[in-house]
C-alpha cells in the first residue's frame, strides 16, 4: 500500500538545514490504524504531507499501491490524490458559501460530476453521519463536530484508499472529538487506511500502531 525507502526532506531556514525527514524507511499496509505523533517541529506533519503526496522528497522512493509516485508531475499527482486519497484538517476547510451538501459534493463538482450522480453519493453520508437535517446548512451555522464530519463525509465521498488526518480533533471540545475519533475508527474498520498525526496521547493512544517522530526520523514504531 504505502512504501517510503530512505526518503528524505531537507529545508533551509535562516541558512541552517533542517532535516524535517531524515532517511525515513517506512511500509503501511492496506487497511491499518496509524497514529503519528511527535513534539512539535518533530517532522510528522512534513511526513502526512509526503504520504498525501503534498511534498515532494529531496531523496528516497515513495511507492504508493506499488507505483513510485516520487517523480511524477504535478498533474499525475493531483489525478492520483483526486482518486486514492482523502485530507482531514484541523481547521476544518469548508467553503463558507456553500451548504453542508454542496461541501460534501465539492470534488465531485471539480470532477465533473453531474448533479443527480452527485446526490446518488453525497445523500448516504450525509445521514450515515447524522448531517441529514443540516444538509442545507452553510458552516457558519453548524457546530465545530458538525463541521469535521462534512469535512469528513468530503474527505471519502470519492472513495479513497487511504485517509489522512492532520489533529482532527484539535479543534473540538471532549465530546465532539470523541465522536469524530469513532466516525473515523469506523471507517477504518470498514477497510479504509487510516493515518492520523496527532499532540493528543489519548487519541494517538488508541491507534492499532503508534509512530513516534522525532527530529526527522522514526523514534519508534509500536504495534500492540
């Protein structure tokens, strides 16, 4: 599924390099619960990028479902983040304009997608989330939990391999990031790959594997 081989990435700040990934050799299987974690500036966010093909390696392989995705062009690698990966951020990246639905429906619409196949798709995770009675709703009138899970519902409706959550809960209170840790355990019992970077112990802590990432390279790697 997801191959990194001695990948590196190196930035220059202030005529210092930093090695935000230093020689990183990493493997995850279809259908895992990752959890990243790692002080700050530690690297795991540099790494999620590179797993969701949003950074390009200074050196080293990335082999994605077997294809090294590491030279290709910007264009082949939107095609393959369009079709095998979904994003979760923190901050939600909803457009305000739009309803719930229309959020949800959004990369369908950069497809290309027509409106009736658009609903065919959009309206079964709108409730199987519990968002059918705000499916009209713009962002700014929905609650911080209510806003990841149209994040969330976006984030799959396009039926990705490999989900990738950047502090998902870290904008909630206790009780909706409770919730959304389940939506998105759910899903990866329902086959998804799931990979979460995350401060918080408690919700790295529940993840079947638990990276930690610290000045660049892998400190360690538990499977429980």
């Amino acid at each position: 599924m997801i191959e990194l081989q001695h990948v590196s990435r190196i930035f220059h700040v202030g005529g210092q390099e930093v090695r935000a990934m230093d020689n990183i050799s990493l493997t995850i299987t279809p259908g895992e619960y990752v959890s990243i974690m790692g002080p700050s500036g530690s690297g795991k966010s540099t790494l999620l990028n590179t797993l969701g093909l949003l950074d390009t390696p200074d050196s080293g392989h990335y082999l994605l479902e077997g294809q090294d995705v590491t030279s290709l062009s910007d264009a082949q690698l939107a095609q393959v983040r369009s079709q095998k990966i979904g994003f979760i951020f923190q901050f939600f990246h909803l457009v305000p304009r739009l309803s719930a639905q229309q959020n949800i429906e959004l990369p369908l619409m950069l497809a290309g997608v027509g409106r009736k196949e658009r609903a065919t798709r959009s309206l079964p995770l709108l409730t199987a989330f519990g968002l059918e009675t705000r499916r009209h709703h713009r962002p700014d009138e929905l609650s911080g939990g209510q806003r990841q899970r149209v994040a969330i519902a976006r984030a799959v409706i396009h039926q990705p391999t490999v989900l990738l959550a950047d502090e998902p809960t870290g904008n909630l209170d206790r009780h909706s990031s409770g919730d959304i840790i389940n939506l998105l355990e759910q899903l990866n019992q329902d086959g998804l790959t799931l990979v979460i970077v995350t401060h918080d112990p408690e919700v790295g802590n529940r993840a079947r594997r638990r990276i930690r990432v610290v000045d660049g390279t892998i400190d360690s790697d538990l499977k429980p």
